[in-house]
C-alpha cells in the first residue's frame, strides 16, 4: 500500500490544489526526476477515492513499467520523493496565504544585498500594502514590527537614510509600539486558553506577567481605540475572571458585531464560544435572561459558522449539543428539531451518531417522552472524558423522571467513581457534578422513603447567591414536588 501519509495529504487537497501540486511537482525547478512526476500523474488519476486495490505498490509498479521486476526499494524512494514535494508543496500554500510573507522575506533579502533604490520602493509598497488590511490581527501586528525594524536597519546600522520623505520620526518608538501590541495580543490569547481550560482540567500554572499586563490595558483602554482585536481578547479574559460582570459580555458582543469584517475566522470564533460560555453561565446562576440572549445569537454564529476551531470544518460536538439544550430548555422543539436534521450533516462522521443520539435524546427528554429519551441516550458511546461525564449525568436525570431507582442508585456509585478517580477534571467541574450527585440522592431518598422534612432546606441551600452546581433549574422544579 503506498505511504498512508502521503494519502493524508492528498486527500486534503481540493481539485485546484491538486492541480497546483501537479504543476509543483513537474516544474524542473522543484524536481527533475521523471519517474516521481510518473508516479503522481497515476496517483492523480485515483483521487478522490484512492481505492485500495488500485494503490498496491505492486500493482502500481506494473503499470507504470510494465515487465521490469517489482522493486520495493524503489518504489519506497518515489513515495519518499512525492511525500517530501508534497509537505513543500503545502508549506508554500501557507506561506502564500499570508498577506505579509512573501513581502517581508523579499525584504529581507533586498537589505542583505544591500539593494538600496529597490528597497526603498519595495518599503513604500509593503507599507501602503500592510496599512491597507482589513484583517489586523496578531500577525499584521508582528508584520509592522518587522517593517519598521527592517526600515530602522536600513537607515542606522548601515548609516544609510533611503528617504527622508519616507522614513521619518522615531522609528524605533514604532516597532516597541507594535512589538507590544503583538506580545499583548499572543499572551492574552495565551492566557484567554489556559483560564478556559481551567474550567476542565486541573492546571497548576503561573499566569505569568498577567495582572500587569491587564492593569496597564485596562489603564490606557482607550489608547487602543484602533486595534479592536486587543480589546476584543482582553475583555474575553476579564469574562473568564470576573464571570459574573456584564460589562465585558456587553463589550465583546459590540465589538464582535462591529468589526466581524475586519477579524480572521479564529478569533471571531473564539469571541463566539467566549459569549455562548458566559450566557450559560449566567443561565445556571438564575439568570434565565441570558438563554433566550443566547438563542439569539445562533443565528448570527450559524450564518458565520463559528460553530467549528478549523473555518469550513465539522460542526463540533459540543457546541452542537449546546445550541440543542438552549432552544429546549426555551421549549423551541420545532426549531431544535429542524436544527438537528439539518446541521447533523455537517459534524464529522465519526462523531455524528452519538451527537446525533444524544441530541435527540434531549429533546425526547424536554417534551416529557423520556422512555424514548432513554432509548435515544442508550445508543450514545463516548470515549471522550468529560462526553462520559455528560451522559452519567442525564441518564441520572432520566432515572429519576422514570422512578428507576435501583438504576439511578447503582448509577450514583459509578457516577462517584467516575469523579474521584479522574484527576484530570478541574475543581470547578468536580465540585458542581459532586454538588449535582448529592442534591439527586436527597430527592431519591424523599420519594422512595416519603419524608419530606428536608425538603425546605434542601430548596433554601439550593437558592444560595453563587452556588456550583449542575441544572439548578431542573433540581428547583423537582424540589418544588416536596414543598
């Protein structure tokens, strides 16, 4: 079978990439050797399927060079040679996909040349060129830094002035003006991942220079008018810090809707799951508000597909899952119906069943059939840690609707387990799930044993200010049978 990495590659290619790697691979430029550029030309001519039988390097060796003995050895190279063209085939996609690169590289190379008439022209152009992109995110911020420091080389250290029209002011002012920039945005993306995780999975990690960093931003806030993705991403960490406090959903919200055109696809999608997180939260604090807040932003991350961390990618599952429990939760049936027969196409095969399943399950589960929500939930196999963790929960939840409860006894031991066994999960996580076991277990003893005392104190614990705990909606209407 021919190398299953090259495969890889190939298969990530669209027609017009194909296409390109072709003209890649027959430039004399890139590769001289005949037999490579043989080799690929029958490859093409599989793609897209590849079938299996058709890619047998013995197969393959026979109908490229008729009688000869099949040689493994050489049939090993050609692939090694295809694979390597084609890995330099994708670096040079990337590199072409930046607005910069190619810019900054000629640059570059002019300045060592020392090719002073052509550079100060090619300065003027990259300049004009950078300042006229729309797109300013991390990289345009570093791109200027470069600019401005290949500018300051050509004039100081080669004590040369190209232009005074064209270089002027203090140009080493300006690349610690965009070097900072660029540093701020990379550590508040950096700290923006970790505080999310922290949500998850237990991290001992020193957040290092992140109070600085965010006092002096929070200082000179309007300073940064003009770069809204600075603002975007420091208020998406303050939304992490302080979660409770509006002001900063309000403000990424604003800023997300008013410069949409002007953000990449990822950090659009990030400011996205950081809004979708905070409504959640303020849901499950008591805040129902904020859930038909987050319904009506589906249609604005539907439409933009910011549904997936990979632009034109799989829906992911758990976003999927979520925009499912917000329209039920609403009582939008019809829409979460429509929603899943639709978008389940878009989630990646190997996850779309149980997405699928589970999904189903829970709107089984909101208009009351919760027999057949049971029977959806049954066909769910996760392998994923916290995806576990989700159906132990509301299987939990389906127990009690049913009054199975020699099964939600038994799965309440399990479900202990599960927790205090798994030092991955983070604190938060283990503390509500814990909180969420408990609160079950008190509502199982009252209905199999019939005392009710508790149950006062029970709903009086249960409304405290900042309590951790999973679905307090669903353990109030259950409560309330008692009272």
């Amino acid at each position: 079978m021919i190398n299953s990495s090259l495969m890889d590659i190939l298969r990530s290619l669209n027609s017009s990439e194909l296409k390109g790697l072709n003209d890649y691979i027959n430039s004399p430029f890139f590769n001289k050797n005949k037999n490579v550029q043989k080799l690929y030309s029958y490859i093409c001519r599989q793609y897209p399927e590849f079938p299996a039988d058709k890619m047998e390097k013995e197969f393959v060796f026979k109908k490229l060079f008729g009688t000869a003995k099949f040689n493994d050895g050489f049939m090993r190279t050609l692939i090694f040679l295809i694979t390597k063209l084609a890995e330099d085939y994708l670096g040079y996609l990337n590199y072409m996909r930046s607005p910069y690169m190619s810019k900054l590289t000629l640059l570059s190379e002019l300045y060592i040349r020392d090719v002073s008439r052509i550079m100060a022209k090619s300065l003027r152009a990259a300049e004009t060129d950078f300042k006229r992109q729309k797109m300013r995110g991390e990289e345009h911020f570093w791109a200027m830094q470069m600019l401005e420091g290949l500018k300051n080389e050509s004039t100081i250290l080669k004590e040369k002035t190209l232009n005074q029209k064209e270089i002027s002011g203090d140009l080493t002012k300006n690349i610690l003006f965009f070097q900072s920039v660029h540093y701020f945005i990379q550590a508040l993306n950096n700290f923006l991942f970790i505080l999310n995780r922290r949500h998850l999975v237990y991290l001992d990690t020193d957040l290092l220079f992140m109070d600085e960093i965010l006092g002096h931003i929070k200082e000179n806030y309007s300073k940064y008018s003009e770069i809204p993705l600075l603002k975007l991403i420091y208020n998406q960490v303050m939304m992490n810090l302080e979660p409770l406090n509006e002001t900063y959903y309000i403000e990424v919200k604003n800023i997300l809707l008013k410069h949409e055109s002007t953000l990449t696809y990822m950090e659009k999608y990030n400011a996205s799951v950081g809004l979708q997180n905070f409504c959640m939260r303020q849901y499950n604090e008591g805040s129902s508000e904020y859930l038909r807040e987050y319904f009506d932003l589906i249609d604005f991350f539907l439409k933009g597909s910011y549904y997936s961390p990979v632009e034109k990618g799989s829906f992911t599952p758990q976003t999927f899952k979520n925009f499912v429990i917000v329209a039920i939760n609403l009582k939008e049936f019809e829409w979460a119906e429509k929603f899943i027969r639709v978008y389940s196409k878009k989630i990646s095969p190997d996850s779309r069943n149980n997405t699928y399943n589970f999904s189903m399950s829970r709107v089984c589960f909101g208009k009351g059939d919760f027999e057949k929500a049971l029977w959806y939930i049954s066909r769910v196999s996760y392998q994923d840690l916290y995806f576990k963790l989700e159906v132990r929960y509301y299987t939990l939840m389906l127990y009690y609707e049913l009054s199975m409860y020699s099964e939600a006894f038994d799965l309440i031991e399990a479900y202990k387990k599960f927790i205090n066994h798994n030092k991955m999960l983070s604190g938060i996580l283990k503390t509500k799930h814990t909180a969420f076991i408990k609160r079950v277990s008190e509502l199982l003893k009252m209905r199999t044993s019939g005392n009710y005392r508790k149950a006062p104190q029970i709903e009086k614990e249960l409304r405290a200010p900042g309590i951790q705990i999973l679905n307090l909606p669903w353990l109030l209407d259950k409560i309330s049978f008692f009272l």
